[in-house]
C-alpha cells in the first residue's frame, strides 16, 4: 500500500455573539479589568445565546470547515467530536452534529478536557495512516460557561464558549500530521474539575446549595503543571518529527493564560512571538481553544502552505495533547534521509539544544536564589 498522510483541507468556527468584557466581570465579582488582563492576557470572551447549543456551535463551525475542502457532509467517513460541555450525558453530541450536518458515517464523542481536539486530531490521523477511512472532521466545541461559577473571580474571569472544526483528508504527499504526543497524569484529577453530576456524586439538593455543579480549579497547580508540559512536550514531539523548535513556523499553544505561554517560550528558548495567541479575545475556550486559534492563525495569514506548525494543549484530567503537521504540499525535507547535510546540522542543533536544557536545569537553583535574595532586598 503507498504511504498513507492526513493533513487538513477544510477549517472553520463559530463565536457566539454575546461578548462578555473584563469590564462586565467588575460588576459581578470581585476583580478589574487591571488585574485580569496582567495576570492572563484576556479582555473579553464569548458566551452562549438562549439558542447556541453545543451541537449546533459545531454543526456551524464543521459545515464552515466542510465549505473550505470543498467537500460534502455525504463525502465523511467519520465525525469525532472534543468536548466537555455536550448537549446531554446521553447520547453523545457527536450524533446530533451527524445528523444535523447531513452526513451518514459513524461519530462520537471524545473527553480529554482541554486536550480534546489534539486528542481527536490524532485519533483522526490513525483512522486515515492505517487506511480505514478518507475524510474526518474533527471538532473541538464548549459551551464551557454553564459550568462556570460567576460569583467565583478565580474560574469566571478564565473560560469562554466557541466552536472550531477541521477536516482531515488522506494524501500521498509526505506532510500534514508529522508526529503526535498524548499524555495523561490523573493523579491530578482535583486540580481541575466539577465535583457533582458524575456517577459519584450525582445532581442533588446539596449540590445546590453549595455550588458544587460548578469548576473548581487549583490555579496555581495547573499553571505549574501547564509550563512544565508545554515546553516539554512541544520539545519531545518535535525531536521525533525530526525537527528542532526553530524549523517551526508558528507554535499553537492552548489559549489559557499568556503568562503561562511566556514562560514556556522562555523555557524552550523561542521568541515569544513565534507563539500564536487569540486568548485577548476569547479567554480559555477549553476543547475549541487550539483549533480556534489554528482557524484564525489560517485566517488572518500567520500561516501559508508548507508552514510548519507545532499544537500543544494540557488541562484537565490532568491531560496534554502535541501534534507537529505540516500545512498543505510541502516537503518534508529536515532530518528524513539517514545520510545528508541535513540530518548532520538537525543532530548538531538538537545537540546543542540539550546541551543548554541541561545547563538551563543545573542553574536553575541559582537563579532562584539569586532572584529571592533581590526580592528581599
Ligand atoms: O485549561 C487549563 C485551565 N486552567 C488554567 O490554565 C489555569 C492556570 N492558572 C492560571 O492561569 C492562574 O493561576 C490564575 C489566572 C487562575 C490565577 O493567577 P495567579 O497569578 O496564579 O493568582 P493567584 O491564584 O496566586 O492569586 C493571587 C491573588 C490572590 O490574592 P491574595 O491571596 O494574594 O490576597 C487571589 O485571591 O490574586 C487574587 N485573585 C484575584 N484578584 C482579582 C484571584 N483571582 C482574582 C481576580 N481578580 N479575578
């Protein structure tokens, strides 16, 4: 059989209109537009309309993405979407997209918390590497804002609503999807999550009462968790395209807070502009997050054919998802023959690259210590 690659052909998204601002989050809770946009790089997101579902935010999002590969709903062989705010716990959202897109192919669901996309994409990838089907469209959605506590200043000022969708189509070509990494720790399953409405602790009077049908989230955890794994999974997953971060054309972080993208650039020694950021518009989106900004980063001509683009998401679970594609036709050319120029510089450059990890990690109890000493002073 000849080589088999995925890559994506069609996006598209839908942001529903309601705009809540920084300044409206001042007149419901405790906090201000100062300390929200400093602390995290957002000043607005979207929330729901009385008539956004979640399955009707990414039947809109996908017919988008089906329009621009210039496909039909009848063309799919399979509909998976990420998401972790569906219409109902039964059935699963994935149907209702399926049937209100018009389209007669299998569909399910896929729960990876803000990973769910990279998730998805990989597990798309799979289906089409391994020859059982053609076309996929794969959709992150979240109408996360119904789990979000707005009396609660340390979650409410995070999270938006949206939907993001891409089909992935087989190509013979030697791009698209390069290399992938999923990961889960869940030990940290309480840094991030809704207490009731599981099997565990199902809807009750007392889940009422003391909010607990809402997002609970040790923030300072996860930031640390989201900096540690951002940086290195992004690092191990472009080793093993064979590329080093600075073959990379643009980095697709997931859209949670700047500070933690700041570090995690500092970290993996790459410009920071290198980094697409959109979350100054629409906060966290969780699921959408990475494919809205891969839409917009499309859209608004970041990225052209042959880019290469390195994705990286993390939340709860605790979860983290990489994927390193290349966009459109181009060639992979860095480090794929045993013996060229080529492969000599890319061991050369991810030598080097270790080298100074190495020597990063070794100073680093100095540079703490010689920070607190400055800060006492
Ligand atoms: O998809 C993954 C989802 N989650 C994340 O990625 C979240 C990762 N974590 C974060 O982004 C940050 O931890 C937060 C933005 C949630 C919090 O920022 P922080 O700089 O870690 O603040 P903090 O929790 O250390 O709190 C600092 C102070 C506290 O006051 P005191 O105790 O120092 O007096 C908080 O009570 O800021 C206070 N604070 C606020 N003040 C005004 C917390 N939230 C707010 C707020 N407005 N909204």
């Amino acid at each position: 059989m000849a080589e088999r690659y995925a890559k994506i052909t069609g996006w598209g998204k839908y942001i529903p209109e309601r705009v809540l601002t920084n300044h409206d989050l001042e007149q419901m809770v405790d906090t201000s537009d100062e300390w929200i946009s400093t602390r995290t790089g957002i000043r607005e997101r979207h929330i729901r309309t009385k008539n956004d579902t979640t399955s009707s935010m990414a039947t809109t999002a996908g017919q988008r993405a089906l329009a621009v590969a210039g496909i039909t709903a009848a063309d799919l062989d399979l509909i998976i979407v990420a998401t972790s705010s569906p219409d109902y716990l039964l059935p699963s959202v994935a149907s209702q997209v399926q049937d209100q897109i018009g389209a007669r192919c299998g569909a399910f669901t896929l729960s990876a918390g803000c990973s769910g996309w990279v998730y998805a994409l990989t597990t798309a990838n799979q289906f089409i590497t391994s020859g059982m089907y053609n076309r996929v469209l794969v959709v992150g959605v979240e109408i996360i804002s119904f789990a979000v506590d707005y009396t609660d200043r340390t979650t409410s000022i995070l999270f938006g609503d949206a939907a993001a969708a891409t089909v992935l189509e087989v190509s013979d070509q030697p791009s698209g999807i390069l290399a992938s990494e999923l990961g889960s720790d869940g030990s940290g399953a309480l840094y991030l999550y809704v207490p009731d409405g599981g099997s565990v602790a199902p809807m009750s009077q007392h889940t009422i009462d003391n909010n607990r049908q809402f997002i609970r989230m040790n923030g300072a955890g996860v930031f640390k968790f989201a900096v540690r794994t951002l940086a290195s999974s992004l690092k191990r997953t472009i080793y093993q395209a064979g590329l080093t971060p600075d073959d990379i054309d643009l980095f697709i972080p997931h859209q949670a807070n700047a500070r933690i993208v700041e570090h995690a650039a500092r970290q993996m020694r790459v410009p920071v502009d290198k980094f697409y950021m959109n979350l100054d518009r629409y906060g966290n989106t969780s699921a959408a997050s990475v494919p809205l900004a891969l839409v917009e980063a499309i859209e608004d001509g970041h990225l052209k054919d042959g880019d290469l683009v390195a994705m990286c998401a993390f939340g709860a679970g605790l979860t983290w998802a990489t994927v390193v594609m290349q966009l459109g036709t181009g060639e992979i050319s860095l480090a794929h023959s045993l013996f060229s120029v080529e492969r000599a510089r890319y061991l050369a450059r991810r030598t080097s690259d270790m080298v100074l990890d190495s020597a990063q990690s070794a100073l680093l109890p100095l540079y703490t210590f010689l920070y607190e000493r400055r800060k006492k002073k």
